[in-house]
C-alpha cells in the first residue's frame, strides 16, 4: 500500500484484515510516522518513505495508490510497468492526460487497472443497478444527483489529509473533483457515457480553501437523456453526507438514497397493472455469497468492505476486469475537465473529450 495520504487507505486496510488469505505486504509512505503508525496498527512489519522499493518486488500482487491525487500517476505508472495490477483511489488523477497515462500504462503491461470508485458497492447502488438494467423503468430521460459533506475537516478527515485537499494543485480542485468524482461514475455506470456539460462553481462557505466548495452541472448523456449534478463540501445535515440519485424513466422513477440515515432504495412504477403501481421499497440484505459481518461497519461505510472484498476475490481467480476500470476513471476525469472548463467560460456547454 502506498501512502496513507488519503483516509480510504485505512478504511481498506481494515476491509484487507477481515479477508482470510489477504495480507498487506508493506507499506510505503513518504511521511514516516504516519507510515510506521499505519504499519503498527496493522500488523506490517516492512515499511519504507520509498515506494520505488516496493514495486519490483516478487511477493507483491496488487499495489494500492491513496497518496495525494496529484502524486498517483508516477505510482501507477511504475507499478504498471513493473507486472503489478493496481488499485488507485479516486479520482486516478489530476489531469486528463496523466489519467490517460495511467490508463495506457496498464494496457500496455497487460495487468488490470482498477479505480477505487466505491460508491458502485453500496448495496443501494448494487439495487439500483438491477432495476435499471431490468429495463423497468423504460427509457431514461432525466436524472439528478447530490452528493456531497459537510467539509473535509468536518467529517473528521485527518489534519494533513485536509491541508493537501485544500490546495488545489494536490487535490486537482474541490468539491466538484471530489465528490463530483462519485456522481458521474454513478452516473456513467447506471446510464451511459456523458457528451456535453455545463457547469458553475462557486466557493460559498469554505474560505480557507482554494477551491470550490459547491458546483452544479447540467448534462447530455449520449443517448439523449439529460442530467444535473449538484456536489458540495458544505452541507448542514444529519451524518454529515448525502448521496441522492434519481432516475426518471418513461415507465418508472428511482431513488437511491446511498448514505442517508436510513438507507434505501424507493422505485416508482405506474401503468395499468394495479398489483405493481405505486412505491416500493426493496428489502437490502447481503447477498448469499457474502459471509461478512458488516454490523461493525457503519451503513454509510460498509460499502468500502464489499468493495475490497469483491476486489480480492477477483485478483484470486483472476476473473476481469477486477472492478471499475481506469478507463472508467478517465471518462470520469473527462466529464470533470470539461465542467471546470465550463466553470471557467460562465456555463458555456463543453462537449466532453472521448
């Protein structure tokens, strides 16, 4: 594991010591206490401030990347090219050419890129996914996403992890990169690849950042239907986080509520069968094939286990693509750069690069 810049390496760390068979090998971090710390914790007897260290070497199969989003590219690249598959957080980079890089580097080599996309392992998301691709709800013509935090510092991120996702070289932006990241690879995932954007930002609430902390978007989806996005990193509310999805079809609604007190997925069926007409809610249970114990794991975090898990059943019988993709998390980055490029230009639609 390289770097715990980003607290998700702990949140996986953990999904990794509740897995039999798993085991994290070493760790690198070019902060060495925060390394050592992280080492102790879980049980890891070789650390080092030097990824480079760690790449070539023969008793490593997967190498995970949470360091600053700025910093994956070199990382990945790397690890790429020495025979190793990678698993990096989101967004994979911070511009669409080093994530285009990345991308190219893991083909290149022939091991499997993945992009640490989770919000698709929520059980919510899993639901959703299966009515839409159930062709229920008929066609898509309109969504909304909102999905955002109360701030980084406030939903208790550690000190450094704030400095250097306030700056917007490191983090690649604000709200919009980062939260944002979430919605339209939702969004991509559930509906289709996104063409056209265009976007405002605005920084409301967060002076101390450098970046936006609140961003809208509209958009185009390629095949017709239009979308917003709304992301921000200053909500007042509940468990300091929200993600809301809703999928308006020409025979059915949607609703996710991902990270709600109580979440849940709401489906809208009308027409004349009468047994089928109304709300419902799916009962959410872990499914057959999963023998972990989420009790301990918060609802709104759980999903970070079944993304781990899922992840390292995968690597084990080498059954591909492992999860999302790093071609996932460029077309991600690309709807991005176009609606900080819209941002830049007032609104102005920017048809997004593919």
């Amino acid at each position: 594991m390289i770097s715990w810049a980003h607290v998700h390496a702990e949140f996986r760390a953990r999904a990794i010591s509740e897995v039999p068979g798993a085991e994290i090998v070493a760790i690198a971090d070019d902060d060495e206490a925060r390394g050592r710390a992280a080492a102790r914790r879980w049980g890891v007897d070789d650390v080092t401030t030097d990824w480079r260290e760690l790449v070539n070497r023969d008793d490593i199969d997967v190498v995970m990347v949470h360091s600053e989003n700025a910093d994956h590219v070199d990382a990945v690249v790397a690890a790429a090219r020495a025979g190793k598959h990678v698993f990096c957080e989101k967004p994979i980079a911070t511009t669409v050419d080093d994530a285009r890089a990345m991308a190219d580097a893991v083909r290149e080599a022939g091991v499997e890129g993945t992009a640490a996309f989770v919000s698709r392992f929520a059980k919510e998301a899993d639901r959703a996914k299966a009515i839409v691709d159930s062709g229920v709800l008929g066609r898509v013509i309109f969504t909304r996403s909102v999905i955002g935090l109360a701030g980084i510092a406030e939903i208790g991120c550690p000190p450094d992890m704030v400095e250097w996702m306030s700056d917007r070289t490191k983090n690649g932006g604000g709200a919009w990169i980062d939260e944002g990241s979430h919605g339209i690879d939702l969004l991509r995932w559930l509906v289709g690849d996104i063409t056209e954007i265009s976007a405002f930002t605005a920084n409301r609430d967060k002076p101390g950042i450098e970046a936006e902390d609140v961003a809208l978007a509209m958009v185009r989806y390629e095949n017709g239907a239009l979308g917003e996005i709304a992301t921000a990193w200053s909500m007042n509310i509940d468990i300091r986080m929200r993600n809301i999805l809703e999928i308006y079809g020409t025979d059915g609604t949607l609703v996710m509520h991902a990270t709600d007190p109580v979440p849940r997925v709401e489906v809208y069926r009308g027409g004349e069968q009468e047994l089928y007409r109304g709300w419902t809610v799916p009962v959410i249970e872990p499914g057959q094939a999963e023998p972990h114990d989420y009790s301990s794991w918060a609802p709104h975090v759980h999903h970070y286990k079944r993304e781990v898990a899922s992840y390292l059943d995968r690597v084990a019988r080498d059954e591909r693509p492992y999860g999302p993709t790093l071609d996932d998390g460029l077309a991600c980055l690309e709807v991005i750069a176009a609606g900080y490029e819209s941002a830049a230009k007032g609104g102005t639609a920017i048809q997004v690069a593919g």
